[in-house]
C-alpha cells in the first residue's frame, strides 16, 4: 500500500468501521500514539507526515482481532491488503 493521502483516508473509514475514533493530537507519545486504555480511541501525533500516520495505524491494526466479514467490501479490500503487506492473522466467519 502506498503512503498517500487517499490511503490513509481508506485507513481511517477502516478504524471507523471497527467502532475506533482516530484523533490526531500534541503530545509526548512514546511510539506516536496513545490508545485511550477501555476506549476505541487512537490518538496519533499530529505532527506526522502521511507515511508516519499510516505507520502508526498499520501497528495498531495487527494488534487488533478484526473479523474482516463485518466490513464493508471497500475496508475488505484494505484489510486484505494490509494483511497480506504485514502479514496480520484476520478471523475469518465460521
């Protein structure tokens, strides 16, 4: 996946279809982000450029359990696609 604008758009209508809120805000994070702890909540340093956003969320998204079946086709796609480039375990509907 390539590190534009666009990208990252499909990025964050994935996160908003798994109920998570992407903010970008200051701040102090160690690694870029914050996940507000019992919140669906990814605050991400608004100084980062595009490549580094999209960094941020394909880190968090592996650590995340996403039954890709609950996605619209479009997030489908991206989901696929960005397993495949970081080779993230999806669940699958039995």
């Amino acid at each position: 996946m390539k590190y534009t604008r666009n990208n990252l758009k499909k990025l964050e209508t994935l996160f908003k279809e798994l109920d998570y809120t992407v903010r970008y805000e200051k701040g102090n994070f160690q690694s870029g982000y914050c996940i507000v702890e019992n919140k669906k909540i990814a605050v991400i340093n608004k100084f980062f450029d595009v490549e580094a956003r999209m960094n941020v969320l394909f880190e968090i998204i592996a650590g995340l359990e996403v039954n890709a079946e609950l996605l619209t086709d479009a997030s489908q796609k991206v989901y696929k696609e960005v397993s495949r480039q970081f080779k993230i375990n999806h669940v699958e509907e039995e």
